[in-house]
C-alpha cells in the first residue's frame, strides 16, 4: 500500500502541474502570434508611352557604282588603293590609248578637210553670185554653187562630231569614279583585257559615311501605326538600331521611305532608315535589327517584370498592396515588354503599390507590410 502510495502521488502532483500551466501557454501562443509578412512594393504612375517594334533588316550602301569600261582595250594601270576612299574624278583605271589617239587625230584630219572644202564652196559660191548679179550666171549655176556650200557646211559638222566621238572614247581611256566613297577590291589587274560595258565590273564604289537600312513590317502592323497616333510624328521618331553582337548602335535612325507595295508572298513592306555612320561601322549586307515607333498610349504602365504573374489561366496578374495593408490580385492588360518591364493599358491606377518581392509571403487577403523599393539607375532609364 505505501508503494502504491509513492506512485501515485507524484504521478498526480505532475499532472496537476500540467494542467495548471495549459491556459498560461494557450495565452502565451495568442500574445506571441507572428507581425504580418514584409514585402517590397513600387508605387506606379501612370506616363505617355511609344510602343516599339524589334524588325529585321539588312544595312545598304546609301549610293552605290559600279565601275565598268566603255571602251576596248588592255588596262596599263590600276591608280587606286582596294579599300581606300576615292573622290568622283578621280582615275582608277587606264587602258592603252594607242588607238584612241590615232582615230582623234584621224578625225580632226577629216575636219580640217571638211574646212578646207567649205572655204572652196564659200569661194565659189562669192564667184557665181557676182556673175548672176551682172547677168552672165545662169540660175542653174547658181543653185549648184548654193547647193555644194551647203554640203560643206554639213560635212564640217559631220567631221566635228566624229572629232568629239573620238575625242570622248580617248576620255574613256581613263576609267574615273563617278562616286565619292569607299572602293572596293578590283576585279582587273593591269594586263586585262576589257571591253565596253562588259557584265563584270571592274571594282564598286560604295558610300558608307550614310547608310540605309532595310526592314520589313506586315502590313497589320503599318496600318496599325498609322492610325494610332497620327504618322508623321511616328515617321519622325528616332529609330534604334542593335547590332549582330547584341550591342546597341551609337547613331539614332530616321525612316525615310516606305516601299508603296505590300509583298504577295509574305504580306510585308520594306521600309528605309537612314543612318549617319561617321566610323564606317556598319557595312553593307550586315544583319541587324532595329526598334520601330508603332503606337503612341496614353496613360500606360511600366510595371517590373518580377511583379507579373500568371493565374491558372495563363493570364497576367499582379499583386498590388492597399492603403490598409490588404493584398489584392489585378488581372493586366499587357501590350508587349520593354527592358526589364511589361507595358500594361489596363488593370492599374494612379499610386498603385505592387509587389515586386516577397510574392512566396503574400496572398489576395492577407495583411503585410509594404517597404518601397528604391529604383536602380537602369529602373529609371527603362522609363525614359
């Protein structure tokens, strides 16, 4: 019995205890509950946007020459530098004019006999008149004296103008350029045999220090630009251009013209950009892609990417914190992306706060305390 007594005592005092402190730790737990979930919030204001398009396009010399012969003959020398700059005038190229220079003075031989005959003519043609003004020359002589200085006269010209054609194939002898800009590699060497507007060209000027740029837009999306906005004030927007290595071209872009022809084939049209290219770094037949004026939007958006998510749906949301802490989901309207940010027309207003951090903390709801983000340097440039 006093066993059983040991026991049980301390069994009770132990349980006793257990049941005076359950009401203390449920009280404790409800003193203790946990402050609601921090997140990172940025406010946003709504801003007067111009959407862009990414196209691709191909880089065209803004002139272009190809240099060919007009005449016949074997090239004595080749004047210029492959690759360098020449200036309009300037000779690349002499073929031998040898025989150009025998037919000019062929020629002005022809014209001095042609002079020669027409001063016989003039002679004989004072003679007659002289006679038939005192009645000894018939009529018959003198439509013949006429007649025959007349012909001189024409041979004269006949002479001069072979004299000239004579005279412009010596010319040709010496192959100028007929454009200002860069050369480039030759495709004679001295030695060659040319001939008049032969199918090759002998080299290809090509004026680099302006280029152009070649792209192509659907028809949707020309439409599309046209109407929204008005089309000059897009046709005036700078254009930017990204090179093939990712890096963005230092020289803003002006579109100049749009070819008046929609392609059956694909539905596009070609547009033209001009570019000023002072370092000669873009050259003809680059791939490149540029970002084309589409849309002006008012009131827009420029929500942070990592703000966006997607409900079951698949369709954009963000999570946005109200004035009393509470956590609200907004379905968006997203237009296209812009750096690290969506432009979005609809589902925001003015001052809204969405969260950008701490998404995994927050549900539509729940109670959290926002802190603001600061915006980083390049937040601040994706506006602009």
């Amino acid at each position: 019995m006093s066993r059983l007594r040991s026991f049980l005592v301390p069994a009770c005092t132990a349980l006793l205890v257990a049941l005076s402190l359950m009401p203390r730790t449920a009280r404790a737990q409800q003193a203790g509950s946990a402050p609601p979930p921090a997140v990172t919030v940025e406010t946003l204001q709504p801003e007067a946007l111009t959407l862009t398009a990414t196209l691709p396009g191909r880089v065209r010399a803004s002139a272009e020459a190809e240099v060919r012969p007009q005449v016949n003959g074997i090239i004595t020398e080749r004047l210029f530098r492959e690759g360098s700059m020449v200036s309009e005038g300037d000779v690349l190229f002499r073929i031998d004019a040898t025989s150009y220079e025998a037919a000019v003075a062929q020629a002005r031989a022809s014209v001095s006999s042609a002079q020669a005959q027409l001063r016989a003519a003039d002679r004989e043609f004072t003679r007659v008149n002289e006679l038939s003004g005192r009645g000894v020359a018939t009529q018959a002589a003198m439509d013949t004296a006429v007649s025959a200085r007349d012909t001189a006269l024409a041979q004269v010209d006949v002479a001069e103008a072979a004299l000239r054609t004579a005279e412009i194939q010596l010319d040709h002898t010496e192959v100028r350029a007929r454009l200002s800009g860069r050369i480039g590699l030759s495709e004679a060497s001295p030695g060659s045999l040319v001939t008049a507007s032969q199918a090759t060209a002998l080299t290809t000027i090509r004026k680099l220090d302006v280029v152009h740029v070649d792209v192509t837009q659907s028809a949707a999306e020309l439409l599309q630009r046209r109407r929204s906005g008005g089309s000059d004030d897009l046709d005036a927007a700078e254009v930017t251009l990204t090179l093939a290595d990712g890096s963005t071209f230092d020289q803003k872009g002006l579109l100049t013209a749009a070819e008046p022809h929609v392609d059956e084939q694909t539905g596009v049209v070609v547009l033209r950009i001009a570019f000023d290219n002072p370092d000669m770094l873009l050259l003809p037949g680059m791939y490149v892609q540029v970002e084309m004026p589409t849309a002006r939007v008012d009131n827009a958006f420029l929500v942070p990417q990592e703000a966006v998510t997607r409900d079951r749906r698949g369709n954009p949301q963000t999570l946005v914190v109200g004035e009393d802490g509470k956590v609200a989901a907004r379905p968006l309207t997203v237009l296209q992306d812009r750096g690290a940010h969506w432009v979005v027309t609809e589902g925001l207003a003015a001052g809204d706060r969405v969260i950008v951090a701490g998404l995994q903390r927050a549900a539509p709801g729940a109670t959290v305390t926002a802190q603001e983000r600061e915006k980083t340097a390049s937040a601040a440039g994706a506006t602009e």
